[in-house]
C-alpha cells in the first residue's frame, strides 16, 4: 500500500512529490492528463524557438518568497518583465490608441527565461521513471477506516489503488463536480470548495511572435488595454525573451468563453486585427498560440465558467485547510492557500503546509518496516497499468496493491 497518493500533477502535487520522494516514502502522484504541469504551459514558436506561456507567467520576487527561492534552488533564470516605454490604451475602434507615459503596471513582476514550463521540467527531472501516472482521471475517493481507496478512469480502464494518506492537488470546485466521496464530506467543506474560484481557468490566452519588436522600436512598452465593446484581446504584453530578436506579444481575450465558441473560426482573424490596429500595420500576421482554458474539463469547472467575483480573493477559506477523514485526506492546490491564493506562490503554499501537517502525522525519518516497500526499492506504479479483473463486476477493474 502506498503511504501517500497525491493527485494532480501541477505546480503544488510536484512540488509535494518531491519533497516527499526525497525523504523516501512511498508515495505517488497521479495525473489525469497526459502531461504534467496543470495550468503551467508553454510551447515553442515554430518560428523562433521562444518559449510562449500560454498559463502563468509571472512572478514577484520581492513579495513571493518560496517561488523565489525555488527558482533559485533549480538553478533557474529569471528575468524582468518588459514594462520600459509608452503603454497604449484604444476606447474607440474607429480613433487612434491613446498614449501614456510612466506606467510600471506589471508591479515588478519577473518571468522564467524559457517560459514557467521549466520549472515542471527541473521538477519532474528530479523523479524516478514511472513516478508519475499520467491519463488518470480521480472519479471516487472512499474511507475505508486505515486507508483510502482511490478510483481512476485511466485509458478506458477502472483502476482502483490504496493509499494511507491522500492528498488532492486539484482545485477544489473541480473535486466537487468530478469526483465522488465516500462518505460524502460535510455541508461547510463542500461549500468553501465550491466557493473558491479556480483562477484564470476561464480565461483564454494568445501569444504571437513576430519578427522583431516593432514596439519597443517605436518607443512602446507593448503593454495595451482594449476596451471598446468589439475588443477581441482586452489586456496585452511584452513577450519577447531575454533577447528580443525572439519578439511576441501575450494577450487576454476580452471575449466570454460562449463568445470564444461561436466565434472560433474567426478568432486568429480577429486577433490579428486586433493587434494591428493597436501598434499598426507591421504586426498583422504574427505566428499565433492560442490556449482557451475554459474548455479544458481539468482545469474549469461548470462554476468557474461564470466567474462571480471581479477580482481576486488572495486567501482562501480556512475550511479548504481542515484535515479530513481521520488525517488521511488533505486537500491541496493553490486555492486551498492563506495567501496568494490562486498563484504560483499559492501553490507552493499548498504543498508545504501539507508536507509539514504530514511530516507531524508520521516523520519521514520514521518509514517503518509495515511498509511493503523499502526506501531505494520503490516500485513504479506501471505494473498496475494491466488492471487484474476482478471476479463478480461488470466492467473490467483492477487494484493495485502497491
Ligand atoms: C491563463 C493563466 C494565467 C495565469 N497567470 C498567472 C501568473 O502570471 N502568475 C501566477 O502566479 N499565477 C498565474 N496563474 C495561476 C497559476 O497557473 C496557478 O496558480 C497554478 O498553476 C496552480 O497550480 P496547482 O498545482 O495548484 O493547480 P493546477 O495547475 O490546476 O494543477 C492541478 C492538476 O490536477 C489535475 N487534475 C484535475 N482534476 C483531476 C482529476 N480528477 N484526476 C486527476 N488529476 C486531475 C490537472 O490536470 C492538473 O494537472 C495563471 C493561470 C492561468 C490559467
């Protein structure tokens, strides 16, 4: 039996797992999609090679002490957001972008040279193959007394693992419409998971390269607001590496996720418009990379499709924080934290309050003979992925006695 599952593969489940893989527990993390990272994404330009966030981006250094030191400690370079020149405002589609001069708005915010994705990379670099169990999807979590049984759809299988202690790195209004508890937890926990937003995730994000920093040639920061009724992006930025040969600009769509929808075939048109009709002509035709969060069933749930708060909350609900079942199952993620909630920052918030409030219940240094496992002799969930059939069910089923 595992002594520690954790579910969800973002910012704070690795961070978690990894603390906990070092001190040599027996401990796995699960992920419903194919990939690690949850809202953190990057890709690379075709054209460029530039890293494109189309999640997170930013960091402040001088206010978020653990996402400092960790990118520190990874051995990570950050780098300034651009903010230096003219920030350009267009409020009528038919004039030209007002300008205006001596605005930081980006508050001292760094960014990851090559994007927030390599701080998944360094982290997951740091764990065994096998590690981590991608494609499934958390469906049932059920007490059973001196453990937990966890239920995944993973590649059109049921497969069902037990584990002493759980911890659920997954927004906490997902684990409300997804996944059912056994026993159900009570009114005022549910509740608090449902009222706590899941951040950005119905936003839609775009990054388009060009061949240089038109912008910055001319003077602008890259920083704009759209605000007239037609506005496509609403919120633009630098997004040019640490070298701006390698030139984008980032931007928020200003369009609801119903909107997005219908308007889908024509939205690269759109947001290419946008833009030249923002900085001119020269950036028509960017190389686009767009990413609607909103239809990522992971990552938004029904509620967070209607945001009901303008702006953001910054520390959760001290229900999300309570230990439930016994000490066994905690819940985790960036909205669970007393600060910073919804960020990175949140994240890593998370997942050392967790680690600490697990380190308290059983002290790593304790990984006592009744595990099955030994520390240096951790077994790969792999061998699960052929789930045995279990006698007298009608769908094929597995357990996965690790
Ligand atoms: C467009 C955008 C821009 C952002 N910009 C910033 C920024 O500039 N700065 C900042 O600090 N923050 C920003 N954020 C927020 C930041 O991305 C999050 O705070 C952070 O990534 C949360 O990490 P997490 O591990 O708590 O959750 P997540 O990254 O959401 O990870 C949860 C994981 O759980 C998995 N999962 C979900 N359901 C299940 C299930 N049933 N079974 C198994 N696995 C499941 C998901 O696939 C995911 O991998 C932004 C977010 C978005 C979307």
């Amino acid at each position: 039996m595992l002594d520690t599952a954790i579910i969800g593969g973002g910012l704070c489940g690795l961070v978690l797992a990894r603390s906990l893989y070092r001190q040599g527990r027996t401990v796995a993390l699960f992920e419903g999609r194919e990939r690690l990272g949850g809202r953190i994404l990057s890709v690379a330009s075709a054209g460029s090679g530039l890293a494109m966030d189309l999640g997170p981006t930013w960091f402040w250094p001088d206010t978020q002490p653990l996402l400092k030191s960790l990118i520190a400690e990874l051995g990570l370079v950050d780098i300034p957001q651009h903010d230096d020149g003219s920030m350009l405002h267009l409020n009528d589609p038919e004039k030209m972008p007002e300008r205006i001069e001596g605005k930081n708005i980006h508050e001292g915010a760094h960014r990851l040279h090559g994007g927030m994705g390599r701080l998944i990379d360094a982290l997951a670099a740091e764990l065994p193959p096998g590690f981590a169990h991608l494609g499934h999807v958390l469906t049932r979590v059920s007490d059973r007394a001196d453990h937990i049984v966890l239920t995944f759809a993973a590649e059109d299988d049921i497969v069902d693992v037990e584990a002493r202690r759980v911890v659920l790195a997954v927004p906490p209004r997902l684990l409300t419409e997804q996944v059912r508890f056994e026993p159900e937890l009570d009114d005022a926990t549910r509740e608090a998971m449902r009222d706590a937003e899941t951040w950005m995730a119905a936003q839609a994000k775009v990054i388009i390269g060009y061949d240089r920093p038109f912008w910055r040639e001319a003077g602008q920061s890259g920083n704009a607001f759209v605000t007239h009724e037609q506005a496509v992006i609403g919120e633009i930025f630098d997004a040019c590496d640490a070298d701006p040969a390698k030139a984008a600009l980032g931007g928020f769509l200003a369009l609801s996720p119903e909107l997005r929808e219908s308007f889908s075939a024509g939205l690269p048109m759109l947001m290419d418009n946008q833009m030249a009709q923002v900085f001119g002509s020269a950036l028509e035709q960017g190389e686009q990379y767009y990413q609607d969060w909103a239809t990522e069933p992971l990552t938004c749930s029904l509620l967070d499709r209607n945001p009901s708060r303008a702006g953001h909350a910054g520390a959760a609900n001290p229900m999300l924080r309570r230990t439930q079942w016994d000490g066994k199952l905690y819940l985790g993620g960036s909205e669970t934290a007393p600060r910073s909630a919804g960020y990175l920052e949140g994240a890593l918030e998370a997942a050392h309050r967790i680690e600490r409030a697990l380190n308290r219940v059983r002290p790593p240094i304790e990984a006592d003979a009744s595990d099955s496992l030994q520390i240096g002799q951790r077994r790969g969930f792999d061998q699960c992925r052929e789930p045995r059939p279990v006698q007298g069910m009608g769908r094929r089923s597995g357990r996965c006695g690790i």
